[in-house]
C-alpha cells in the first residue's frame, strides 16, 4: 500500500510531499521499488518550471543529516539543478567513503550536460575503475542527448562522443559510444561509425551496422547525401546479423520508407 501511494504521489504530488515520500523512499528495502520510488520524487521535482529550484525539497529534507544525504544523493542526480550541483560537488569531495561514492553516482545520473565536463574528467582521473566506467558512460549519454536538452550542436555532441570514445578502454563503453552515435542525425555521424564495419571485433560490427541503419531511416538524411550514404548502407546490411535490421535496411536502400 505505501508503494502503491508513492507511485500515485509521483503523478500527482507536489513540492510539499516530498519529504513524505522520502520517508517512504527510507522505509522501502526492496531495490527495484526504491528505484522506483527514486524516479517519482524526481517527477515530482521536475514540476518545478525554475530548474534551480526542483532540488530544493529535498536539500531541506535532508538538512545536516549526512545518511539521509548519502541515500538522497543519487535522485538529486536525477534531478539536477545548481544547488544539487554544489550539494554533489561537496560529497565528491569527502573523507567519507560512502559520501563520496554517492556523490559520483549522483553526478553519473546527471539529467543534462550542465556536469558533463565533470564527469569527463573524472572518467579521465577517477583512481577507481568503477568511477571511471560510470562516468564515461554518464558522458555518453548526455553528450548525445538531443540539441534542446543538451544545448549542443550536431557538430559539438559529436566531438565529445568521439573524444569519450577515445579514452574507453573497455569494449562495452566502445560499443556505447557507436549505439549513441545513432542520436547524432549527421553525415560525420555516419562516418565516424562506418570504419567499424570492418573492425577485426564482430560486436562493434554489428553495433555499427545497427547505427548506420538506424541513421538510414532519416530519410532527409540518407536522400540528399544518397551517393555516400548507400555503400556504407550496402555493406551494413550485407553484415548485420539481425533480420529484422537487414529488412529495415533494405528498405531504405530502396527508398520505400
């Protein structure tokens, strides 16, 4: 019953019931719910037009209550703004273990680009594999986020992508960076990815096969620039190994869609 209550509270509540709802948060153990609950008080908060203002309920919640803000850390992440910017900042910075690492994970789920230089450095100099890993993958994901969200440019969300993918050292960020690649509706997008088509790995193949046919479904992409895009399509679905892709592709290649 409470988690049904916070469930509808995150649909319907207000700045005035989250400190309730963070009381249901601290009273509920199982880790699927609380995620749940997590993202709730985060769609309460996002109510709030003035984005510097929707942590503030939870900061006066919290106070100086160092548990409470280790367990809270990761939705102000969530939820972003400057006051949760400087609340985030001063835990990363902590003697306190648990503090710390909190703080990283609230900056890894940061809902913009506005810690994204942050969270590059930290996936550069971060002396904890993990840190690194989340951050890189948190980079990711905003710098490839849509012009409106991420105040980038095509050309901007593409140079950070690359420069994210540069310094992965583990396949699965490498595979990220090419998936995200997909968000970036450009002709310099496709030719970042094309080279992989023929990698010597047969994931990040087939990773940049699916971009490039995923790419190809912008039609106004893919026609003005038919004469550069249909060799990298051809050989994209000559490789991918998922049929429901190859018949995607085909499709394009055609120009039937």
């Amino acid at each position: 019953m409470r988690h049904s209550a916070l469930m509808a509270l995150g649909e319907l509540g207000t700045s005035s019931n989250i400190g309730a709802m963070i009381d249901g948060y601290l009273m509920t153990s199982d880790a699927g719910r609380k995620e749940k609950v997590e993202r709730a008080i985060m769609f309460v908060c996002n109510k709030e037009k003035d984005a510097n203002r929707r942590a503030v309920a939870i900061l006066a919640k919290v106070g100086s209550d160092n548990k409470m803000l280790i367990a809270m850390l990761p939705t102000l992440g969530r939820v972003g703004g400057q006051p949760a910017i400087d609340a985030v900042k001063k835990a990363m910075v902590s003697s306190d273990s648990s503090l710390k690492d909190a703080g990283i994970r609230a900056l890894c789920n940061w809902p913009d680009t506005a810690v994204a230089d942050d969270m590059f450095r930290l996936a550069k100099e971060a002396k904890e594999d993990k840190h690194k890993i989340a951050a890189l993958r948190g980079f990711m994901r905003v710098v490839s986020l849509p012009e409106e969200k991420s105040k980038l440019s095509d050309g901007a969300r593409l140079a950070r992508l690359k420069a994210g993918f540069a310094i992965a050292t583990r396949k699965e960020e490498k595979l990220l960076a090419i998936d995200r690649a997909k968000a970036i509706r450009t002709m310099s997008a496709l030719m970042f990815v094309a080279p992989y088509l023929d990698d010597a790995d047969g994931d990040l193949v087939q990773q940049a096969c699916s971009t490039v046919i995923n790419l190809a479904h912008y039609r106004d992409l893919r026609e003005p620039n038919r004469k550069e895009f249909e060799p990298i399509l051809k050989k994209a679905i000559e490789k991918v190994r998922d049929n429901k892709l190859k018949d995607r592709g085909q499709r394009y290649l055609a120009g039937s869609v």
